[in-house]
C-alpha cells in the first residue's frame, strides 16, 4: 500500500500506523509563523509532502537539559518519554492524522482532534501514549498536534499589541489555526470537517475549554472532551493581556534587552533564561492564556454567566490521585451543572499497576488512547479490558454526541438533578459519587503531581 492522499494542499506521504489496518500521516505542517507572529494557514506545498517522519516539538525547558538528571520532572520522562528521541525548533507547527488505512475521500468518518497538556510550557503531540491511537480501527480519525509553549507561545507586550492589535496566545492561536487546516484538508484522509470533536488533558483541556468559551472558534467542531482541567474556577481565569506585561518587561531586561527587535533575536536558550529567571524573582508562570479580546474574550465564569460556551455535548472528568483531585473534580462537576443538556462526568480511579501511585494526573490517557502496549507497565487483563471501554465510549461520544453503545454500562447525563459520575477503574463501571473527604486526603498527601 503507498499511503499516499491527495489533499487540497498537495499531495502527502503517510506510513503504516502502530495498529494494523491503520495508516498515519506524521508532521504535516499546518502553519507558518515568525516569533511572537499569529500563525498563517499552510495552504500548498510543492511535490509530495513526506509525512513519514514526526515534525519538530518546540521549544520548551527540557529541550536545554538532560531529563533523566532532573529528578523534579523524573517520573513522567519515565512514564512518556524514557527511550525517546525529540527534537525542538521553533518551527514547530506540525500535526499527525492516524486514520483507517482503506479511508477514503467521502467516507465522513468522524474526527477527534487532541491538544496536549504540559502547563503550556511542555509536551508534544507525540510522546508515548499518543503514539499511534486505537480510535481509526474504531471508525475515528485521530489527530495530533504541536503548537507553541512557554516564552514563545504565551509572551504579552505592549510592542506587540501595537504591531497586530492583540497579543498573547500565541499557542492558542496555533491550535485554532491547526483546527482550521484539519476542517479544510480532512477530508482527503476519509474525515468530515463538520463532524469534529476537540479533546484535550491538563492545559490541553484548558485550551479545549477556552475554544469553547470563544468566538472565533465556534463552528469548528461538534463536540468536546476535557480531562483534568477544564471546568469553572475563578482561580484559573485568564487576565487582560496587560496584566501580564510586567512580567514579560522584566524578562526583558533580564536578557539585557531594549528593544522588541533586541528580544526576538535572542537564542532560544537565552529566552528561556531570562524566562526561568523572571518566573523565580515574581513568582509567577509567566506562560499562561490572557484575554486578548479576539479569542479569548472574558472569563470563563463571566462567557458561562452570559450562556456564551459552545452549546454543545461534553464529557468530562478528573482522576483520583490527580492534582488537587477535590477542586478539579468539583471544577468538572460544575461545568456539567452549568450545561442545558448533553453534558457526561467521569471519575478514573484505576490504580496503575507497577508502582503505588495509583490514578495520577494524567494516567488515563494510556487508556483512552488504547496505547497501553506503548507503556513499560505491567498492564493486566483488567486494564485492556478497561481501555477497551473507554475507548468505547470516546469513539461513540465522537460519532454521536452520547457515549453510550451496546455491551457497555449506562452512563447517565450530569446535571443539576443528577449529579454522580460515570466511574472507572477499580470496581466495575458504574455511576457513582467519589468521596471528597478521600479527595482531600489525597491531595495533601500526593506524590505524583503533574508536569
């Protein structure tokens, strides 16, 4: 089989995917931008585009040190990364499709489009887990994708808002603009570009929440899913872009810089510096979303308040050994209580098996990818058996709007008169209300705490 699709852009190269009767299509460049630039849909390239192969990550910490030598960050570059290579540029506007080898233009099969989490400063949409999804075997075409972090993706400066008339969010931006290159090319993999779903983890289901909450998103998808991160919470609400600039003129002049022009011919290395540096001193992450007044318009509790998110179906839901599980929990719970219909919570309580720190922050996703063979884990029949149906109910969620199929235990819509969650893990699935006295302890007590 040659793997080769002929899209509006041109013609591009895939491979064999990691399940067999799957095809993937690596690194495909999506957008073009300079630094601190918004992001220009790539609309053509010349000759076959060779998608065999990931594309570059961006930048972030780890690109300048050694991972197994950080003991901070030790455990996930173990349980994603360990074996791996990567390499980082600031051209980093790439993203994957994992699609049924025998699709076909005008199959309109549906699309799950995934954005990564990593606290908007780490990450790829090719680490471990999501290498090679077990949705296409399932009738969904998955995607993937980079997009930019930390001082390259999230920098507010009053140059900047002179220059485009907005600024920040730059890695917001990159994502809207790779849903945008999906919903036009899609098709040519055997997709339909109305039928997306967008899902994301940690600041990935943040960055799915803030898509939903935004104008200049709505249209682009049907569907959403948020793992252990989106939800209400006056704390994790994005400022206006010029409470961020005392932050951003402080790394400035940490670097030694004067001018806009001076700061954006810095290293990569330098820029991270100045970054990490300025980050100790305000005691501030310095990468987060801001209200840019374009696509991200107001707080999530003010765009809820006025009925303004998406109207659309949600699953979404936490772990039990997550970060701060009774908050996130409480967060997701509200989202769906905030919802008109339409809207399924889960809790994920699997205690991992080869070591004791049970549902960690980020632990599901090995199952809902289906990637558990990818893992140095000794995954029992119990833990295929459980990917199997969450899987399941993603790829039903995906097609239809309700996650529910036959063979699987009824999962019920959360609301303001029903308000347990779907729970899955340890005891057989079933609807169920987690206990937030256990919630607390845990997070008081958690040793595996996120990226």
């Amino acid at each position: 089989m040659d793997y080769i699709v002929n899209t509006p852009c041109g013609p591009v190269q895939g491979c064999a995917g990691r399940i067999p009767g799957t095809a993937a299509y690596k690194g495909i460049r999506y957008a073009t931008a300079g630094r601190w630039e918004y992001p220009v849909q790539v609309t053509g390239w010349d000759g076959v585009y060779d998608a065999t192969h990931y594309g570059h990550c961006c930048y972030q910490p780890r690109s300048f040190y050694n991972e197994e030598e950080n003991l901070k960050k030790v455990f996930y570059y173990n349980e994603f990364r360990k074996g791996e290579t990567y390499t980082y540029s600031e051209d980093c506007l790439f993203l994957n499709i994992f699609a049924p080898a025998d699709a076909r233009e005008g199959d309109k099969l549906p699309v799950l489009f995934y954005i990564h989490g990593g606290g908007f400063t780490g990450g790829c949409g090719h680490e471990k887990h999501f290498d090679g999804p077990v949705w296409p075997a399932k009738g969904v075409i998955g995607v993937t994708m980079n997009y930019r972090l930390g001082p390259l993706g999230f920098v507010c400066l009053p140059e900047l808002q002179e220059e485009a008339g907005c600024t920040g969010n730059y890695g917001l931006f990159d994502q809207l603009t790779a849903l945008r290159w999906v919903r036009d090319n899609i098709a040519a993999f055997g997709g339909d570009g109305e039928a997306i779903t967008i899902m994301g983890q940690s600041a990935g289901a943040m960055s799915v929440q803030q898509h939903c909450l935004s104008p200049l998103s709505r249209g682009l998808f049907r569907s959403a899913v948020m793992s252990s991160g989106g939800g209400i919470s006056r704390v994790l609400s994005a400022a206006r872009a010029e409470r961020h600039y005392p932050f951003w003129q402080t790394a400035m002049e940490k670097a030694g810089c004067s001018t806009l022009a001076e700061f954006r011919s810095l290293s990569p290395e330098a820029l991270f510096e100045a970054w990490e540096e300025t980050k100790k001193e305000l005691r501030s992450p310095g990468s987060f979303p801001c209200q840019d007044g374009q696509l991200v318009v107001g707080t999530g509790t003010e765009l809820l308040a006025a009925h303004r998110q998406a109207r659309i179906p949600y699953l979404i839901g936490t772990t039990s050994e997550d970060m701060m599980p009774p908050i996130l929990y409480s967060m997701s719970r509200k989202w769906c209580m905030a919802q008109p219909k339409g809207a399924y919570l889960w809790y994920f309580d699997r205690q991992l098996p080869g070591d004791s720190n049970g549902a960690w922050h980020s632990a599901d996703l090995w199952y809902w990818f289906g990637t558990l063979s990818n893992c140095w884990r000794p995954m029992e029949e119990k833990d295929i058996a459980l990917s199997e149906q969450m899987t399941d109910y993603l790829c039903n969620f995906v097609r239809t709007g309700d996650p529910n199929g036959d063979g699987l235990p009824r999962w019920q819509e959360t609301g303001k008169k029903q308000k347990a969650a779907l729970c899955l893990g340890q005891q057989p699935t079933t609807m169920g209300k987690p206990g937030m006295l256990k919630m607390l302890h845990t997070m008081l007590t958690n040793k595996a705490v996120g990226e």
